[in-house]
C-alpha cells in the first residue's frame, strides 16, 4: 500500500489542511468573493448610469442637475448608498 501526503482536502465544502487550520478555506472563499465583486462592478456603474437617466427622465427633472433632482425627490446619491 502507498501512502500519498496530501496538503489540503475538501469535505462538505471545507478545506483543511494537515495542520487542520482552516487557512486555507478562507483563503479560497476571500477569492472566490473578491471574484465575484469584480464581476459585478460594470452591472453597478450600469445602474449609476441608469438611475442618473430614469431621474431625468422624471416629468419636471429634465433640465435639473442630478444633484439637485437627488435632493427634489429625497433620494441619496449612488455612491452613497453603495457603502
């Protein structure tokens, strides 16, 4: 019988290592976290575009800055809310 050293295994969607430290599994789920955040950046910059356009497009709104139309209907500004 051979036996093989293994570095990190999965179970039930948990990586452990040999030392048992869980190290490893955030490392994983911190990258696969940031991945997904940076596949949702171009659909948030759509929305500010978006939001920006449909407020113009508000009966009374069309020639009012976007901060000031922000302030007519109560509303807080995008990178705001993003936080």
């Amino acid at each position: 019988m051979i036996c093989v050293n293994i570095v990190d295994a999965r179970d039930l969607g948990v990586v452990l290592d040999s030392q048992l430290s869980l190290s490893s599994h955030v490392d994983e789920v911190c990258r696969a976290g940031f991945f997904h955040l940076r596949q949702l950046r171009p659909a948030i910059q759509s929305m500010s575009t978006a939001a920006a356009r449909f407020t113009k497009n508000l009966p009374g709104l069309y020639n009012v800055p976007y901060l000031e139309r922000i302030r007519k209907l109560k509303l807080e500004r995008l990178d705001v809310r993003r936080l």
